[in-house]
C-alpha cells in the first residue's frame, strides 16, 4: 500500500475541527435554561499538495490541488447545558495539475464529524467520517482516503468505544 500525504490549508483546517472537542472540554459546557443554537458557515480557498505515488506510471509526483472547501458547523446547547457540534465539510471545484506530468486531477472530499457531552462535561461521544478521493487521467491515477473514527465515555469519564480506521490507497489499474 502506497503513502499519501498533504500538506497545505486544508490539513489545518481538518486540524481545526478535530481540535474544537478539546476547546469545548477546558472551557466545560455552559448551563441554559433555553436551548441555543448557532450554525456557521466557513468558505475558503483550498491549497494543497498531495504526494501521490500511484501517479506518473507508479513513479509518484506532487499533485498541487486549488479550489473552494466549505464547512458547516450547528451548534447546539440544549436545555440541560449539553453541548452539540456537527459539522459537515465538503470541496467545490477543487482541480489539481501533476507538477512531474502536468497531469490534470479532480478531488472530493467529504467530512462529517459529531459531538455530543453531557451537561456535566460527560458523557462525551465523538464520530468522524471523512472520504477523500483523487482522479486523474487514465487507469492507475486514482486514490482514495478513508478515516473513521468513534470515541465514547460514559457518565464515570471511562471509555467504553473507542476506534480509528485508516486506509489511503492507489487504485488499481483497471483491466
């Protein structure tokens, strides 16, 4: 199996996200007495470059992507003080050109991330899903990204789920 790896605004972005659970736990919920909610939507240029091995007949090349992401975020705290964060993350028009090949590249990229805690600061649940995926011309460009992930504590702060699923993979060459 064949490394992918980023680098740009959008890996900060990601890191941003992942990072707003462990914001909301040393600020700790905030009592209500009326459910509250806020959503925010973000749109930004995307730049990133992804070392993609599979391009270039195998030999790999640096496919520098450019576009638009977007990410939504509804927040909630409920009547109890629970806090609530869904956020869905998406690209637009994201294109990409082989720096070795000139090869010409279209991302997609979905991220949905959830999390839930108690009015008291537990229980905590945390689930992401993200799929990247990278398509180039003719067979063996393509690449895929998928990353799971789940957390749960319960009431007594112990975990009692806890997983993570990576895969980042060439395609294979079609038949």
């Amino acid at each position: 199996m064949h490394r992918i790896r980023f680098t740009g605004r959008a890996r900060i972005a990601s890191a941003v996200a992942l990072l707003a659970p462990s914001l909301v736990l040393v600020a700790g919920p905030t009592p209500a007495y009326a459910a509250e909610t806020t959503t925010r939507i973000l749109r930004a240029p995307l730049d990133l470059s992804v070392v993609l091995p599979c391009a270039n007949g195998g030999l790999g090349e640096v496919v520098n992507f450019d576009g638009t992401f977007s990410e939504v975020y509804h927040v909630t705290v409920d009547e109890t003080g629970g806090f609530h964060v869904h956020m869905v993350e998406t690209q637009s028009s994201v294109h990409g050109v082989g720096a070795t090949t000139g090869d010409r590249y279209v991302s997609t990229r979905v991220n949905l991330f959830a999390y839930n805690q108690g009015s008291g600061g537990l229980p905590i649940t945390s689930t992401q899903q993200l799929v990247f995926r990278i398509v180039g011309p003719g067979p063996g460009n393509d690449a895929s990204l998928r990353i799971t992930n789940h957390t749960t504590l319960n009431a007594d702060g112990t975990v009692t789920v806890a997983f993570d699923t990576f895969t980042a993979e060439c395609e294979p060459t079609a038949p």
